[in-house]
C-alpha cells in the first residue's frame, strides 16, 4: 500500500521498520517538531524522524495539522492508508477522510480500557493481568474508533513499565501488517468499541510518581514497576528525590513511611515495602545493600519530607 506514517517516539519505530519491511510503500513520515534537549538545549530529532531520514523517507514536522495548506498537501499524496503511533497530535477530519482506508491507529490497550495518553503505565498501575495492542480505525474522538483487530499479551507479577513498553511496540508492527493485509483482502470489519469498559489513561506527570506510604504495598509495588524505567518512582527524604527502581511486598506493620529494619523495609498502609534497588539524584542506581552502606537508612528513620510535593496524584 501507499501509506504515510505519523509517529513520534520510539514506541513507534517497530511498526514502521515492520511496514518497510512487508513491503509497504511509506512516502511521508509525520513527527512532532525537533526539541531541546540536554545542557546544551540542542534541538533533537525525534527517534521516528531521525530513523525516518536514515532510510530516504521525506519527514514533517508541523505543530499542527489544521492548516489548510497542510491538509491539502496530505490529500495530495495519495495514500491507501496512514498509520499513527504515538503521534502526539489529534487528526483533524481532513486528515482522516484523505487516505483510501482512513487512518489506522496503534494503540497500547485492549480499547475501550485505557483510552489515553499513559495506557502502558495505567494497566500496570492497576494490576491488570493482560493488555494489548488495539489497530483502531479513527474517528474524531479520543480513541474512541471502531477496532480492526486486537493482539493480547500477558501482565506478570514483575513485568516493568520499561519492559512491556517494548514487548508491545514489537507487537504493533506485527498488529499493523495484519490489519493492512486485512484491509485490502476485505477479511477485517471495523467492530464498534462497547459503551460500558471504558477507563482513562490520564497523562503521567513526574510528581506522579511520587510513592505515598499511606497506600498499601501492594499498590506502591505496582507503582515502582509501572514508572521503571522513566519517570521512577521516588520518595523525599533529607531535601533528596531518592529513585526506587525495585521493590518487593513484605508482611510488616507500622506507622506509614516508618524503616523497619536496616534493610530498607517500610511500612505502608498495608503491609510493607522493601526497597530493593535506589538511586540517589546524580548517582548511579545501586542495590540496596551497597545504597544503604553510603546512605544510611536506621530502623526507625521516618521517610517523610515536605520539601518535595507529596502524597501521588495517580
């Protein structure tokens, strides 16, 4: 097919290496704009438009896609298809009614469950013991299309934010090949998402991450795991934002954010918390034995500060 692509962060990279290579014919690569980044401020390219560029694919990179000219030069390409991952910009309906079939989008979820910006995050956050990737033909809503087709993978008890984040980019290039060969063949029918089932993936702020030892153990467990690698989740303690990249659920009681013992164990809302792996700001993340040996954390040490924003908005 003739297709363009609209993506921005790595997540995306798959799907369009996994179109390339079935193929496909990608005239156009959409990105948001290049920004500045590290000390220097440098204006860097997005990893879809830097790995678009390598491989000759002509890139855009407009703030928005409203404009009139934009819209019209779109319309211009001719396209079977567009297929969006983690584009970052809402498609106006010019865009969406140009291509052939519409616009296709990759989504992190088994929709209508975590429609969003963080849907990776929030399964984890919530215990969910499956997610997926969901190919949905857009409308105008936020994701709220009928869906092509669906590819479901497990949740387990120690998977990472970090690392679900790439089993599921890897299965989207396989999901958006599918579906195009669906498409074309006419063997996919767009299904209209159920009314009832919908959550919100809300965006995910640093301040999210902060863990409130108020909530049970369990749930500031699932949080540690849903924010590793980026944001992490952190605790205030001596004017420091100390990462915690690994914990693990123990039995234990006390007041809440009170150390239980010189292993790092604190107690929660319920049960506790023994932080297994840390990282103090500018420092490499450590275990916690070789953490604790350089900052101490005694039995009885109150892991509560007020310098740094607290309790978690998520």
């Amino acid at each position: 097919m003739r297709l363009a692509f609209l993506g921005t962060p790595e997540f995306a990279l798959p799907a369009l290496e996994a179109l390339l290579d079935a193929g496909h014919e990608v005239v156009r690569a959409y990105a948001q704009p290049p920004r500045p980044a590290g000390r220097g401020q440098r204006l860097r390219l997005s990893p879809v438009q830097a790995f678009a560029e390598a491989r000759g694919i002509p890139v855009a990179t407009p703030a928005t896609l409203r404009e009139p000219v934009l819209q019209q030069d779109f319309a211009a390409l001719g396209l079977d298809a567009a297929v969006t991952a983690a584009y970052g910009l809402l498609l106006p309906p010019a865009i969406l009614d140009a291509p052939r079939f519409g616009c296709l989008n990759l989504h992190a979820s088994l929709l209508p469950r975590w429609r969003g910006a963080a849907p990776i995050q929030h399964a984890i956050l919530a215990g969910d013991r499956e997610t997926g990737i969901s190919v949905m033909a857009m409308d105008e809503g936020l994701d709220t299309g009928p869906v092509l087709l669906v590819r479901r993978t497990p949740i387990g008890p120690e998977t990472t934010g970090g690392a679900l984040h790439d089993r599921l980019a890897q299965i989207a290039g396989e999901a958006v090949v599918a579906a195009l060969e669906g498409l074309e063949n006419g063997s996919l029918e767009p299904v209209p998402q159920p009314e009832a089932g919908v959550t919100w993936a809300t965006r995910i702020a640093r301040e999210d991450s902060l863990l409130d030892w108020a909530r049970p153990a369990a749930e500031l467990e699932r949080r540690v795991r849903a924010f590793a690698p980026r944001p992490g989740a952190r605790f205030a303690f001596r004017g420091e934002s100390i990462r915690v990249e690994a914990a693990i659920v123990e039995a234990g009681g006390g007041p809440p954010g009170r150390v239980l013992d010189e292993g790092a164990a604190v107690a929660c809302g319920e049960g506790a918390l023994r932080l297994l792996r840390l990282q103090r700001p500018g420092r490499s993340a450590m275990d916690a034995a070789a953490f604790l040996r350089g900052f101490p954390l005694p039995a009885g040490t109150e892991l509560l500060d007020a310098a740094i924003p607290h309790p978690c908005r998520v």
